[in-house]
C-alpha cells in the first residue's frame, strides 16, 4: 500500500470507535510458513501467508466473523 502498511490501517482502525473491534486478516508475504502455522498474530489480529487459496482466505475471514464463528 504506497501511503500506510497494514499495522497502520490496523491502527486506525482500532482507533476509529466506529470501527474499533472490527476483524482484521493480514495477508502477508513477509513471515515464513512456520511462523503463520504458529499462530502468529500482529496485534491479536490473524496472518494469513500468500500466496493462499481463496477456500483459505474465506476460512480464516469465516473463523474471524463473530457471526460465523463456532461457540
């Protein structure tokens, strides 16, 4: 993104009252593959590696929707 990096975004986001508490997935290539199957988090907010598959990025947007996600 040429004006801000995701963890900015994040940031505003989480400032913004409005929109604070929204899910956020990073996709990313900057980890390795062992750290995004850790569990890694930036922030408390989920890290996806690229490349993915679609079926993989809709998981892992499912699992952070609190309307999708399993009790």
């Amino acid at each position: 993104m040429p004006q801000a990096d995701g963890i900015e975004v994040a940031v505003q986001l989480e400032a913004d009252w409005a929109l604070h508490g929204v899910p956020i997935v990073f996709l990313t290539s900057l980890i390795t593959a062992e750290e995004a199957k850790d569990g890694r988090r930036v922030y408390g907010h989920r890290i996806l590696l690229k490349p993915t598959s679609s079926s993989e990025l809709i998981e892992l947007v499912e699992q952070s929707l609190p309307c999708c996600a399993e009790a």
